[in-house]
C-alpha cells in the first residue's frame, strides 16, 4: 500500500488528533447549535489535515505554501469557535486550555512547513 507524503507528516497526524478531540468536544454542544456552532467547528477541524492533505498533490512550493496558509487560518478558526463555545458556556475553560498547547504546536509546525515549501518555492 502507497503511503502518501502527507500521512508522513507529524503536522498532520496532530491535525487528526485536533479533529478526534474537537468532535468529541462538539458533541456535547447543545443541539441548537447543530447546524451553526458544531458545525463549523468541525469543517473548520477537518480543513487542517484536508489543506495539509491537498497542497501535498501541488507542483510548486508557493502552492503548497498557500495551502498550509489555508490550514493555519483554519487553526485560528478552530481557536476562537472553542473560545466563543467557552463565552456561551459549552465548554469549560479547561476544556479550552487543554487544547491550546496542541493548537500552538499544529500552529508552529505549519508555520515550519510553509518555510519549507516557500524556500523549495525560490528554488523551482
């Protein structure tokens, strides 16, 4: 079986790790939000390793570049909506700390990769 050069990145393999802990979070939102809050929250989960995921298929490093860019604003994204779950009472604070440190380390690694990519971009 072929692995892909995505699967072979740790950034990704933590962004699926975000994504597992942001369903299990959403899942206790109140179901009002099904369509709004929860929602969005998990698009935004699933468009981390889905960016990382499809700007691995792109020639240049200025397109998988733009890609990881993608993927960090999806990162905030994530931030604030478990921010604004916390304001609204669906989340503990805790809840919300524990998974800062994972977010801040999706976060430099994909600050890492877009180096990576802009410098193999220079050199194309």
């Amino acid at each position: 079986m072929r692995l892909y050069s995505f699967e072979k990145l740790d950034v990704w393999k933590l962004s699926r790790k975000l994504t597992k802990n942001i369903y299990q979070i959403s899942a206790g939102f109140s179901d009002n939000e099904k369509f709004g809050l929860t929602s969005q929250i998990r698009r935004a989960s699933i468009s981390v390793s889905s960016n990382i995921a499809e700007g691995s298929s792109r020639k240049s490093g200025i397109e998988q570049a733009r890609f990881t860019e993608i993927a960090f604003g999806s990162l905030l994204e994530i931030l604030n909506q478990l921010i604004v779950a916390n304001d609204l009472e669906y989340i503990k604070e805790e809840v919300l700390n524990n998974q800062r440190p994972l977010i801040e380390e999706i976060g430099n690694k994909l600050n890492k990769l877009k180096e990576a990519q802009l410098k193999r971009g220079k050199n194309n």
